[in-house]
C-alpha cells in the first residue's frame, strides 16, 4: 500500500518537510501547547473516553504536552507500534516508562492490543504532513494510518499540523483515508468529509 513512488505527494512532501526543517525549535515547543489545548477544547475530545494519539518524533508538531494532558483529564490514550508490514499494533499511554525504543527512531508503547484496538476510540488523532480543503491527508507513505483509520469508522479523525500544512493540494489515491479536522496552533480546521457509518445502513 505505499505510494512512496508517486511523484506529485514525493514533491509535496519534500516541500513539507524542508519548511518543517526551518522552523526555530521554541516555535515548535509553543505550537504543541498551543495546538494540544485547542484540541482538549474540542467536544470530540472533551467527552472521549479513549483516545488514540502518537508519540511525535523530529520536527513533527509536538505531542508530549498532549499525552499528559490527555492522561491527566482521565483519559485512556491508545498509542501505536509499527508492526513489520506496516500496519499498526496499539498500545496503552501510562506515562514515559510505558514507552520502549523502536526502529525508526520511534517510541513505542510496551504493551500490544492488537490492529483493532484503534476501533475502541472515541476520537483518533494522526500525524501527517499536510491536509487538502476536503480533509485528504498527506502522510509519510507507507500506509500505516491509512489502514488504521479504515478501522475507524465514524470515529472523529483530526490531523496535527501546522498552519501552512492545512489547505494545500493533496493528491489521493482510492486507499487514502480523509480525516475529519486539523489541529493547528491557531486552532481547528473541519472539513466536511463523507464518512461511513458504523454498522448497518
């Protein structure tokens, strides 16, 4: 399922993330807390039970401060283990001792729950490198997400960026999965997206 070969996301990528390179690193310490309580304003977050999250590596929008926070309002946060196909195991967030090395320069959680866990989230929140007017994200194109989300119906998706990241031209393909709003440090972005229901129509 990876799309790495596409020339117009590998454009769009290496684009994202040169602009990801220049950005001072007290800007993005700030972003992260800005961006982390935008979304524990949310509704979809406020009232979620379980959130599926990530531990953010490099220059990704930061997510230390939303873990703990997350963690602190009582909720159970699920976080991901890359599994050697690509797809992604889950795990649960019990603080930093709750997390093990991994390749890639990941952290992981220690404990696994399997592929489906991510269906037991009342909101899921995803890293990607861009998002398009409709809610398509840009991912790093291995397809990880793309199939963790497929899990995920009708759960609220949201996309952590920042704000040149949100609006741009994102090229799809029929596996790519839309998410549902963007988490910037100036706030949230929704998108109307057409999304499956759960169960039968």
């Amino acid at each position: 399922m990876s799309d790495r070969q596409l020339p117009a996301k590998t454009a769009l990528r290496d684009q994202v993330l040169a602009g990801r390179r220049r950005r001072p690193l007290l800007a993005l310490g700030e972003g992260a807390r800005a961006t982390a309580e935008h979304l524990l304003a949310t509704p979809e977050v406020r009232r979620a039970a379980t959130v599926a999250a990530y531990v953010s590596i490099g220059t990704e929008p930061g997510t230390s401060f939303l873990l703990d926070a997350l963690a602190a309002a009582g909720k159970r946060v699920l976080l991901p283990r890359l599994l050697p196909d690509g797809d992604l195991d889950w795990g649960t967030w019990r603080g930093e001792g709750s997390l093990a090395p991994a390749r890639m320069g990941l952290l992981e959680p220690i404990d696994s729950l399997g592929v489906d866990a991510v269906a037991t989230a009342d909101a899921v929140l995803v890293p990607g490198l861009a998002v398009s007017p409709t809610g398509m994200r840009l991912g790093r194109g291995g397809g990880s997400y793309d199939r963790a989300l497929a899990r995920a119906v009708g759960t609220w998706t949201c996309v952590l960026l920042a704000d040149e990241e949100v609006g741009l031209d994102v090229p799809s393909e029929p596996h790519d999965r839309a998410v549902l709003a963007a988490a910037t440090p100036s706030g949230i972005t929704r998108f109307r997206v057409s999304r499956p229901r759960r169960g039968p129509a």
